[in-house]
C-alpha cells in the first residue's frame, strides 16, 4: 500500500467526517448538540477548564459516533444476514455512543446549568 501524504492523511478523515455527517441523523444531531453547547458556553463565558470539560466531552461523543458508523459498515460487510453476534457487537458500540452521550449531557448540565439558571433570575 502506498504512503500517503500528510494532506491526503488529512483529506481521507475530513472524507469520512463529511460522510458520516452526511449519511447519520444521529452524528448531525450531536453536531446541532456539540454547536449549541458550545455556543451557549460563550455567551456565558465559561473558564478555560469548563470549556475543556465541554470539549472533551463533545468530542468524545463524536468520536464514539464515528466508530459506531465504522464498525457498522464493517459488520453489515462482512455478515449481510442479521447474525446475532454481530447484532451484539452493533449494540455494544451503540451503547459506547449512549454512554458517551448521557456523559456529555450530564457535564453540559452541570458547566452550564447553573449560569444559565443565574442569567434567568
């Protein structure tokens, strides 16, 4: 296999970004999500470390996105029919997505919840 260069490295993720962009509701909802968060937190001007929080956070619920994507296209690849164990593998990396997902909801409730309760009095 030949070696690619830095910027076609850079090309192929930002390819497969788009796609699962593009081809699941659920990764264009985090993004609507991972948006709103992130522009709520500076209207409220969070600090630096509850920003990080956020991000780390953000993008880990879109990174566990995009390897549940990958990991069902593989599956679907390999094993057409509804076998049960790949059955379970797709729900194990869905539940990685949900996990994921209730976390980030959790620290976005906790970092800004409270200003925004505080701006509405």
């Amino acid at each position: 296999m030949k070696t690619r260069s830095l910027g076609e490295s850079f090309r192929c993720a930002i390819r497969g970004v788009l796609f699962v962009l593009q081809t699941e509701r659920n990764m264009a909802l985090h993004f609507l999500a991972a948006a709103l968060a992130l522009l709520i937190a500076a209207l409220l001007r969070v600090t630096p470390l509850e920003l990080a929080c956020l991000t780390l956070t953000i993008s880990s619920v879109l990174i566990c996105e995009l390897a549940n994507t990958a990991l069902e296209i593989l599956c679907d690849i390999v094993c057409a029919d509804l076998e049960p164990r790949i059955r379970r593998v797709k729900d194990i990396a869905a539940g990685a997505v949900l996990i994921s997902a209730v976390s980030a909801l959790l620290v976005g409730i906790l970092v800004l919840g409270p200003r925004v309760i505080s701006q509405a009095r």
